[in-house]
C-alpha cells in the first residue's frame, strides 16, 4: 500500500541478470503498469494487486534473488516459481522456512 522510488540500483544490472530490467518484467504480471525504471532507479505506484484465476509464473533469470524476492507474493496471490532451486545458491532452507509459515510456492 505504499509508493516507492528506490534510487542509486545501478549496480543490479550487472548481477547474474539485469535485475532492474527482471523486476519490471515480472512484477508487471501482478499489476497494470506499476513499475518504471531508469539506468539505476525503480520506481513503485501502489495499485490493486491483479488477482488472477490461473497462478502467476515467476521467471527466477537463473537468479536467486529473484526466487526468493517474489515468493513472499504466495501469500497473497498463487505462484509458480521457475527453477525454485536457484535458491540453493544463498539460502537452501528458504523454502523450508517459507513452509513455516504456511507459504505454499509450486515448482515447475
């Protein structure tokens, strides 16, 4: 329910994937035009979730950052995270303790 613009992000375009340019994808599945992005900023509009009947696919870039960036979104909408495993990079038990606390994430 709040707006953002996150400013000095330069640096994520050269992680495993272009991170800014992975956020505005992917998060423009759950919302109608909420993200903008420059050279090294984002910035968020809060608007309505989109609630859709069919699960939202996450393309995770081969990133685990992404994976896991996204998946908190399970507890609002359904999911399906692509290549979940990623996540083993940084954090093997994320989706353990996802479960903990009753967040349900498909894998395909």
């Amino acid at each position: 329910g709040v707006d953002a613009h996150l400013t000095g992000l330069h640096t994520l375009r050269i992680k495993e994937t272009d991170r800014i340019a992975a956020l505005k994808d992917v998060g423009s599945r759950f919302r109608e035009s909420v993200i903008e992005t420059t050279q090294d900023t984002i910035t968020l509009t809060c608007v309505p979730l989109v609630q859709y009947d069919d699960p939202v696919v996450i393309d995770t870039f081969d990133d685990h950052r992404m994976a896991m960036a996204f998946a908190p979104l399970a507890s609002k909408t359904s999911l399906i995270i692509k290549d979940a495993g990623v996540v083993s990079k940084s954090y093997p038990q994320f989706w353990d303790d996802l479960k903990q606390v009753n967040v349900n994430i498909t894998e395909i």
